[in-house]
C-alpha cells in the first residue's frame, strides 16, 4: 500500500505564513510604535511624519499592477527575495535617519516591497495551490500573520522603550530580512505544475462539480474593470481600509487617554490577536454563509469597536476589548478581498484584478492614516476621527449591498451605460 505523502500545498503554505508574518505582523504592525517616540527625537508632529505612510500607500497603488504582472513573469522566489531586499532593508536603514525626510524617501522601496511580499504574495499562491476552501486558507495564513503581530508588537515597544526606537529598527527590519529570504529559497515553490501535481483539493472539487450545471464564472480584466461592481467593491476596500489603518493611531490614543507605553503595546496586540482570530473566523463563515452575509457581520463589529473606543477612557479594560474588537475587522480587509474577487469574477484573471482591487486599501492610507494624525496634532482629540470611521462603516455597507445587487454573472456584468 502506498503511504500517503503530505501534499506541498502545506509547505507553501508555511512559507506564506513565515514571510508575511514577519513582512506584515512584524514591519507592517509595528510601524505605528514608533510614530511618536521618533516625532519626539527629531522634534516634528506625528500628521508630518506620517506622511510617509502616506507616501508608501501611492507607490503602493501604482506599484501594484504592475508587481502583479511581474508575479506572473518570474519565479516566485525570485520575487520574494527582491521584495525582501526592498522592504525589509529599507525598514531597517529608518534607524539610521536623522531628518523626516529620510522617512519620505526610504518609503519608496518599503512599499514596493511590500507590495510583493504583503499584498500579493500570500492571496496568489493560496489560489494556485489550494483548489477547495481558499477562503479558510486565507483566514488560516492571516490568523498566523496576526499572532506575529501580537508576539512582536509588544516585544517592540519594550525595545523601544529600552534600548531606543533606532535598535528597534534594526531588530525588526533585520529579522525580517533573514525570515523571508530562508522561507523563499526552502518552502516557496510557483505552482502545482512545476511539481507535476494538482492543487490541493482538485481531485475533491472536481467530485462535486460533476453534478454542478451551468457554466463557470470567468470574467475577463478588461470586462470586470467597466462593471458596476468593481468600482463599488473599490469604495468598499477603501471605506473598510479607512477604518483599519485607525490601528497605526491606536499607541498615539491609547497614550492621549493616559495608559503607558507598555499597556498600550498590550492594547495592540489584543488588536492582533482579534484579528488573528477574526482571519480564521471570517473565511470560515464565509465559505458557510457567504461572503455578503459575512460583510454585514464584520461591519457591525466595527460600529461596536468604534463605540468602545469613545468610552474608552474611563477603563482600559474597555480600551483592550476595543483594539480587539478593531483587529476583528482589521482582518476582514485582508481576508474578504480575495474572496471578494473570487465570488465577483471568477478565476480567468483572478491575478489582475485583484491587484487592482487590492490599490483600494492604499488608496485610503493615503489620505486618512496622516489625516488622523493632522487632526490630533491640531485638536489633541481622536473623537472626530472615530466619528469619521461611523461614517465609513455605514458607506461600507451601502457599497457592499449595492456590488452584490450588480455583481457579474454568466449573463453578463452590469456596466455604469445601459446599452440601447
């Protein structure tokens, strides 16, 4: 009887869950630690500094498309490495600045790096090699990503605290360069075919779609970016984005409110543990009850976090269920996109199109991530700001609602023109 060998499939999927843990939970989550330690040391506001952040999100729209193109050109591994070089390196070398505007330059290649390894990495080779239940992979891979977070947020800031926010630099931006090149080079591998297998799961769902009828769902790029549903599903990853990039203030708030450095790290990283629960969760429902259904529900969430986060001064218990409650929905952005895009258009161009889909998150840490901190800078209040996120979760659910009403089907996609 021959013994059953543990499909690849799972070694890629570690790779992915070691190289966006340390890309994501590590560089990405930590970044707001050190918005104001380094504003104090080089003597400017935090909405200046954050700019940066800002600066990173418009390389990220227009590096996106075309990171996705080069994905589909090269060896994944390849990619993988480059995009360490860029953002991992150049996370680190922030140590090393003494003016904001090193900040400003150093965001360029951070974001195209993390464009690879962040943003697409993860969500491509999900669908290449699983062929049933990508919506529980995705969970699974950002629920790790979010247990890093919340292992190296907290370790960060005692860095920070102790040995000063250039060492902290150095730490995270180093390791992170070593993690990613090792996970590339031993557990990345392009696809199924270069192995001479299927996907995981293939044999399983071809089972079940014996008896299905009816065409597949394959829309073409150029089809889905003239449809209805594609620019109302944009405005969604942008409201739903405006809402999670809140997280990159949460120190700053938690701080204004009166908590400790170290109490305010802890907070962040209840926010990363909420969210590693809330990746499972959500591809879980989402492949029980749908992906609409699954919206609603992370909207509601966030209302409820947003609440919590205006009463939040009178305990920091309230504080901690809060940022918990924020991570929930923080993971909804990274899990309902591709998930998203899957249910809307199909496999055919899966790859382009959710590049494009994917700009919607940047879109809005480019106005709003600094817009938070220019409000705090001139009113020392956060108040108008989780306002301001109440007003993009009821935009999410208006947008969400009328996509799914004028999503893609087999018939056709409805467009903005009506045909006479």
């Amino acid at each position: 009887m021959a013994e059953k060998r543990l499909h690849y499939a799972w070694y890629v999927l570690l790779g992915i869950i070691l190289i966006r843990g340390f890309a994501g939970g590590g560089i990405n989550m930590t970044s707001g630690l050190f918005l104001l330690p380094v504003s104090q040391d080089i003597g400017v506001g935090i909405g200046s500094l954050s700019l940066y952040l800002s600066i990173s999100s418009v390389v990220l729209v227009l590096f996106l498309p075309f990171a996705g193109k080069l994905i589909n050109q090269y060896d994944i591994r390849v990619m993988a490495l480059a995009g360490a070089a860029l953002q991992s390196l150049s996370f680190a070398a922030c140590g090393l600045m003494n003016n904001i505007y090193g900040w400003y330059l150093l965001a360029v290649p951070q974001a195209m790096g993390a464009a690879i390894v962040v943003n697409l990495l993860g969500p491509i080779l999900i669908n290449r090699w699983f062929s049933r239940n990508v919506g529980l992979m995705l969970g699974i891979q950002m629920a790790c990503v979010s247990l890093f977070g919340a292992i190296l947020q907290p370790v960060t800031s005692f860095v920070i605290a102790g040995r000063g926010w250039r060492t902290a630099y150095f730490m995270v931006g180093g390791i992170t360069f070593i993690v990613i090149i090792l996970s590339a080079i031993i557990l990345l591998r392009n696809s199924p075919k270069d192995l001479g297998m299927k996907p995981y799961g293939d044999e399983e769902k071809r089972e079940q779609e014996k008896g299905a009828r009816g065409p597949r769902l394959e829309i073409d790029e150029k089809t889905a970016l003239h449809s209805i549903s594609f620019y109302l599903l944009l405005v969604f990853m942008i409201a739903i984005t405006g809402v999670g990039v809140f997280v990159q203030h949460i120190p700053t708030y938690g701080l204004m409110l009166g908590y400790s450095t170290q109490a305010t790290g802890m907070a962040l990283a209840f926010a990363s543990i909420g969210s590693s629960i809330g990746s499972v969760a959500i591809g879980m429902i989402s492949d029980r009850i749908g992906s609409l259904k699954t919206c609603f529900l992370v909207i509601a969430i966030g209302l409820i976090a947003a609440m919590g986060f205006l009463f939040s001064s009178q305990s920091f218990l309230i504080f901690g269920i809060s940022t918990f409650m924020h991570g929930l929905v923080s993971a909804g952005v990274m899990v309902l996109a591709p998930i998203l895009t899957l249910t809307f258009y199909g496999q055919k161009d899966y790859e382009k199109i959710y590049a494009k889909v994917s700009m919607g998150a940047p879109l809005a840490s480019i106005l709003l991530v600094p817009a938070y901190g220019f409000i705090y800078d001139i009113m020392n209040n956060y108040r108008p700001v989780l306002f301001w996120i109440i007003f993009l979760l009821l935009i999410s659910a208006c947008c969400i609602a009328a996509g799914w009403k004028n999503r893609c089907t087999i018939e056709g996609c409805p467009t903005w023109r009506r045909r006479k």
